[in-house]
C-alpha cells in the first residue's frame, strides 16, 4: 500500500515514535485465523499491515491464530500464504503460529492465577451468559471466583492433564463483573477441548481463547502496533489489561489500534456464510470466480495490482461505511485497459461467405495487440468464411440500427467493409448463414479506407477460430443490501456457460491466468480448467464503468 498521504493510524505512529515509543522500530503483523479462505476484506488488512510496514521500514509478520482446531485445517493455511504471495506481499522468514507459543500462554495463564487474576470456574456455558448481565445490568460474580490460588492451580493442571470433561470448567480471568464493557466481566481465557490440532496433535487438550491468544502473541513477537478491524475497540480494554498485569513494558509492549472494516455493496464477507454457500454446493469451491474470496478473485481474472489500488483508493476510515462494488470493478477495468491484449472473440456465432473471393482465400491482417502500446501487432486470418455475433444482425433492422442488415454495409474490425446480399435461413424460418461481398479496395490502412461506414463489427476466421468454453460470471446476488436469508437472493443467473465461443487463433498457446479484452464482449481470463485441446475463459467484468458515471455525477 502506498499510504502516500497520512491517515489517522499513521498519526499514531508518528506520535508513538516522537515520544520515543518502539526504539527497535515499527512491526505490524497479519494474524489470520486459519478457519477459512480470505476474502476481499482481508485484502485490505493485509494492504494495510505490510504497507505500514513497508512505510516505516519495519517489518509485517504473518502470525497464524489457530487456537480454535475445531475448524481450521492445513488447506486454510496453505491457501493464506498463496493469498498474500499473489497480493505482492511477502513475509520473509517471520511465520508464526499461536500455536507456537502455546507453552509460554499456559505460563501466562499460571502467573495470573498466582496473582489471583484468574480462577477456574466450573459453571456452564449456558450459566456463564446467564451470570454475565446484560449491556444495562452488571453480571454475577460466579460462586467459584473465590477459589484458593493453590487450588486454581491445581484446577487448571489437572485441565491441561486432561483429567476433566469438555466444557466442564474453563479459565477465567478475574477482572470486574460490574463493568460496563462485557468484555471485562470476567472472560473466558482457556476452555476444555479434546480435539485433534493440525500442528501439534494431541499434545493438548486445553486451548487458549482468541483475546488471550491474540495480545499474548503480539508481545511476544515484539509488535508495536495491532492493527485490528472496528468490531475488536470493545476488546482493547482486556487486551491493554492483559499486558498490564503480565507486566509488559508500556514503552515497547503492542499497541492496538482499530480501523473499519471493508463492507462492499452485495457481497458477503461472513465466514460462516462463505462457508455455507461452498458446503451446500451453491457455488464451486472457495476459489469460485463468484466469491469475494481472494482465490476467488484471483481465478475471476481481477488482477492484483489493482485489488491493491483499490484498496489504497478507499483509505482508511474509524468509522464503518460500504463501498459501492463498482469501485472495485473500476480498478479492475482500468488496469485490464492497460494491460490486458484486445482479441476478437464470437460469443453467439453466425456464419457469413464472403462469395466474391476465392474458396482457398487467405490472408493475414495485422492488428494492434494493445492500442497505443509497444506491444506490437498480432496477424489474424482472414478467409471467405467468418463467423459474426448473431446479434450484429438484424433482418428487420430498425432505422438507427447502424450494424449489419439486409443490403447494409459494414466495416469488419481491422479488415474490409462487406455488404450483405443474401439472407440464408433453415426450414423454421430461421437464419443460419449469411451472404456478403466484401469492397476489395476498403481493407483497413489502404488508400480507400476512409469510406465513411457507421458501422464496425467483429468477426473470427471460420477454419481457424479456436473454439472455447466461455463462462459469463455475474455477480452472485440479486440485491445490494444482503438479507438474512442469503441464499433466496442468489442470482440464477449469475453463471452462465456458452459451450462453443470462438476465439481467434493468437490465443491457442495462452497460458492460465491470461487476460484478454474480448472485443465488444468484455475482459477475459484464462482459467485454469483449461487444456492443451480446450481453452476456458472467465468473464472479469463487461466494459461498461459505471463507477465512472457516479464519479461523474458527484
């Protein structure tokens, strides 16, 4: 992230380093629960925590909070380094997983207990929300909160030997029951669970929770800011209080600070959601090109550079706010336009001869690969057959109807202007094929090519377009404003697959992940379902921008 100007957690920054706060510099950190696959909100975390990094010239850690084994797995972890690697991030050597240091949390917990800051408490869950109050009343101190330390400690070994049931006791930290944040009213800093972790096993059947976990962690590594999304403010009390009863120093230890996160208009960034519509097979997988997923954005054909444009364009806010969909989509099309390669591709096929050239004819016509570029030209064929997009014809073309029409002229891209002379249809009344002649003296670049011809259609050489499964990704609801019930906005439509695309041959070699402006049709991607005998293309966005026009409007 560039952060060329200055937002408020850069502020902070200066002010912590003008008072001499973190002599050893600045060491942010990206601490991702490996639980799921990130989507494009995390993409702006990630942006944020490496590009203040990287502004300050300090160090970003990719630090793992696995302390919930019950639903992470290896597949999460392996695809959130892929994530940030394809941002442009990297991490050098500073992986980390919580998992790491469970051994000093347990400690940590143990010199609470000496310090009679926590006690094992053998309430339920369903007691522990009845005791804990409301925003309006206080809790209830828990009849077990008075507990000898020499007992507690005896409690919680006995839990770590595994002598005690899942769920039967918990540790809890011993703070104020009155309080007027929840967060403080004795929270549970360890639970019972006899699950199988993806890195250590058995070894434990105790686990640390998030909150405990999580400031415990920064420290340890010696992060100086915790950049943390809003909905964590309310838990900044517990996390400074932690670090004050273990005794971190004030001038080195972590600071946290909380910024928005990104909502985006129609797009879902719950976990749980996101793993609902991959488990019910509403979508494809994780990496589903209609998923706000970073794998998912990855495989539309978004490229990473302009997720990161995105990202820097929307700032960062204190306050919670969504972000119209289409300003994301503006960055994706305005990097494609300047990089993606135009090729003329023929969605819905209609075939044209061309009768007043040869059979055999064949020539090759060069074509800019990128308009007002040095990427040079591109030959394309250019035989008596074509194919057309069925939709530049019409038989009963109403007047301002400027493509191809019965005894109507066209010019086709890069080629001649052709005229058509006959209509062919099948015994349904159908048209199937259709008769032209072409001006021989109006090729494009000759001395007569400026016969003034409103309009300009595509076109594809018969025996040398490459055919192709082309997949036309929509977004995936229906409504802007998700509901609860999600699934009933989901868009019928929001994928639909044409079988036999053609596409012309400069394509054939393309290697996955390969963006191409379709001309007319919109930006495409090579995906990786491709083959050496059949190529698939991904729909990124059409060329309409509407951001553009709101921009315009405003």
């Amino acid at each position: 992230m560039n952060l060329e100007s200055k937002n408020f957690i850069q502020n902070f920054i200066d002010e912590d380093l003008k008072n001499g706060k973190y002599p050893d510099g600045i060491k942010t950190r990206f601490p991702p629960e490996p639980n799921g696959y990130l989507h494009i909100g995390h993409a702006k975390s990630i942006c944020l925590n490496f590009g203040l990094a990287q502004k300050y010239l300090g160090t970003c850690n990719l630090r793992f909070d696995d302390t919930n084994p019950s639903k992470e797995d290896v597949e999460f972890v392996d695809s959130i380094q892929d994530n940030i690697r394809w941002l442009g991030f990297d991490w050098e050597d500073r992986k980390f997983f919580a998992s790491d240091y469970f051994e000093k949390l347990y400690n940590f917990a143990v010199e609470l207990i000496k310090k009679n800051l926590a006690f094992v408490d053998d309430l339920s869950a369903e007691e522990i929300r009845e005791y804990r109050g409301t925003l309006t009343e206080p809790g209830k101190e828990s009849p077990h909160r008075n507990r000898s330390i020499e007992e507690n400690l005896d409690l919680f070994k006995r839990m770590r030997d595994g002598e005690f049931a899942d769920g039967s006791k918990v540790l809890r930290a011993k703070i104020d029951m009155a309080s007027g944040n929840i967060n403080m009213r004795d929270p549970i800093i360890y639970r019972i669970a006899r699950v199988n972790h993806h890195r250590t096993g058995d070894q434990w059947c105790i686990y640390p929770m998030y909150d405990f976990a999580h400031p415990l962690s920064d420290a340890i590594e010696g992060i100086s800011h915790s950049i943390c999304t809003l909905e964590f403010e309310d838990h900044r009390p517990f996390y400074d209080w932690l670090l004050d009863s273990l005794d971190f120093d004030p001038k080195t230890r972590p600071r946290q600070i909380e910024f928005a996160r990104l909502e985006l208009t129609g797009i879902i960034t719950s976990k749980r959601k996101l793993r609902q519509l991959v488990e019910e097979n509403h979508v494809r997988g994780w990496d589903d090109p209609r998923m706000p997923t970073i794998s998912g954005l990855k495989r539309r054909g978004y490229p990473p550079a302009a997720i990161r444009d995105f990202c820097e364009r929307i700032g960062v806010a204190k306050s919670n706010s969504t972000v119209d969909i289409a300003m994301l989509e503006h960055c994706v099309r305005e990097n494609l336009n300047q990089n993606a390669e135009r090729v003329m591709a023929v969605l819905n096929p209609l075939k044209v001869v061309l009768t007043n050239l040869p059979e055999n004819h064949c020539e090759y016509l060069e074509v800019d690969r990128l308009p007002n570029s040095n990427r040079g030209k591109r030959f394309v064929p250019f035989e008596r057959e074509i194919f057309i997009e069925r939709e530049d014809f019409m038989e009963d073309a109403p007047k301002k109807f400027f493509r191809l029409k019965p005894g109507g002229e066209v010019r086709l891209i890069g080629a001649y202007i052709i005229k058509c002379d006959e209509v062919i249809k099948d015994s349904n009344g159908e048209v199937i094929e259709l008769h032209c002649s072409i001006d021989p003296t109006s090729k494009s670049g000759g001395e007569t090519a400026n016969r003034k011809i409103k309009g300009t259609i595509l076109w594809v050489a018969a025996s040398q377009a490459i055919r192709a499964e082309v997949r036309l990704y929509d977004r995936l609801l229906t409504t802007d404003n998700i509901p609860n019930d999600f699934l009933s906005a989901i868009n019928p439509k929001s994928l639909v697959i044409i079988e036999n695309a053609l596409v012309e041959p400069s394509v054939k070699f393309s290697a996955e992940g390969t963006s191409y402006q379709f001309l007319r049709n919109g930006y495409f991607v090579v995906d990786p379902d491709s083959t050496v005998d059949r190529l698939v293309f991904n729909r990124i966005v059409g060329l309409r921008d509407s951001w553009k026009k709101i921009e315009s409007k405003e």
